[in-house]
C-alpha cells in the first residue's frame, strides 16, 4: 500500500479543479528531461508479442515550454525486455557493473532522468494522439562550474 497523505472522496462529493489536473499537452518530439512521479509494481497480462509477467508502472513528469505533462509507461519485466529496463536504469544515474545493472526499484520514485519523446497514433482511433518514450538516454552528471547555481 502507497504510504502518503491523502483524502478518500465519497461519491457525492463536490469537486473543484485545482492544481495538478490540467488540460492535456502533447510535446512535439524531441529530448526532454523528466521526473519520476510514481512508479507501481503490477501485473501484465500478456498479449500478442509478450508474455504474461510483472511490470513497473512508471508516471513520468515532463516540464517543456509547452507546459507539464504526464506520460504513463510500462516496463515489463521478461528476458526481451532487458534492454529497456536496462537503458532506464541507466538514464537515472544507476550504475553498469560487468555489463549488467541492477534494477534498484527504491531509486525510483523522484528519480530524474532523459529521454527521445514521440507521437504516437491510438490504433483503434487515428485522432488520439499521444506521448510515449522512444528511449531513454544516458545519464549526464550535472557539471560544476565555479559561481554558478
């Protein structure tokens, strides 16, 4: 169970917009930087090209100058996937030892790393557009330069 502050709202509640929701952005494709919001262990069922197996739900926070999206992306733990998760583990500063990388799951959360954005098409409806990691990309350790903050 997640441990964090929240309300449970009844069914009859009244509800106001507030912060956080928003209107949806789709960035243009590109290299941004991201946060971790969240990330949840759960199950993927299988499917044509994959097997039934455990996934990492990951909520990624991308802050552009066309505003704040969240993109939704699934890692699915089987063996065709190890270079993705490896890639992944690798973006957030995880080291590579021997040619393998441990999938650190506590260094997830607010985790912050970069990756190649892309549109994506709905399949089932061609108007749906939507965001989705091409792939992530190597980790850049922040430079010190004397006198800048």
């Amino acid at each position: 169970m997640a441990d964090y502050e929240a309300k449970e709202l009844g069914w009859d509640d009244e509800v106001e917009k507030g912060e956080g929701g928003g209107d949806f952005v789709l960035l243009p494709p590109g290299d941004y930087d991201f946060t971790v919001e969240s990330f949840e262990r759960a199950r993927h069922p299988g499917g044509e090209k994959s097997p039934e197996c455990n996934k990492a739900v990951l909520k990624l926070r991308i802050d552009s100058k066309e505003g704040t999206t969240l993109i939704t992306e699934s890692l699915l733990l089987y063996d065709k996937m190890e270079w993705k998760i490896a890639q992944f583990f690798l973006c957030i500063g995880e080291k590579e030892v021997n040619g393998k990388v441990k999938m650190n799951w506590p260094a997830v959360p607010g985790a912050k790393g970069k990756a190649t954005i892309e549109v994506t098409t709905d399949r089932n409806d061609a108007s749906k557009k939507f965001n989705h990691v091409k792939r992530y990309l190597p980790y850049e350790p922040k430079k010190f330069e004397a006198g800048k903050f």
